[in-house]
C-alpha cells in the first residue's frame, strides 16, 4: 500500500506540475507579446525561455529547455489562434 501511494503521489504531482507548466507559459507568452513588442524571433524566444524558468524556479518545478521551449510554442500556437479567429477581446 505505501509503495502505490508513492506511485499514486508521484502521478498527481507530475499530472499538477503539467498543468501549472502550460499555464505559466501561457502567462509568460501574453507577457512577452505585451512588454517586448520590440524583440523578434530568437531575442523574444530568449526572453521568454528566461521568464519562463524563472517562473518555474520560484515554484520549485524542473523543466528541460526543450520541454519549456515545446510548451512556450504550443502557447504561441493558442494565442495566435486567438487573434487570428477575431474573437479576442469580443
């Protein structure tokens, strides 16, 4: 029973850990695009990839670079589709 539920902790807090990743990279994303309207391409992604492990440190959660640089692109992704749908701010 004690090994399930280190199994079963384990789980929920990679499952959490998931969640609180793509929603900070959505935040990180919005604030990029809002704050540095100068940067483009590699110095916007640096910026980002910056703020986003920052962020990630203070909350004690680990990612590699490739896994922050596949979530900050998949946010890119939904905040484009936002924009380009014209639904945003309706």
């Amino acid at each position: 029973a004690g090994v399930l539920g280190m199994v079963f902790k384990n789980l929920a807090t990679k499952y959490l850990d998931d969640k609180t990743k793509q929603a900070i990279a959505k935040i990180v994303v919005q604030g990029v695009e809002q704050a540095y309207k100068e940067l483009h391409g590699e110095d916007k992604l640096n910026q980002a990839l910056s703020m986003f492990s920052e962020l990630l440190a203070e909350k004690g959660i680990k990612a590699s670079d490739f896994e922050m640089r596949v979530l900050l692109e998949a946010a890119v992704g939904e905040f484009n589709k936002v924009f380009d749908s014209g639904t945003f701010g309706d």
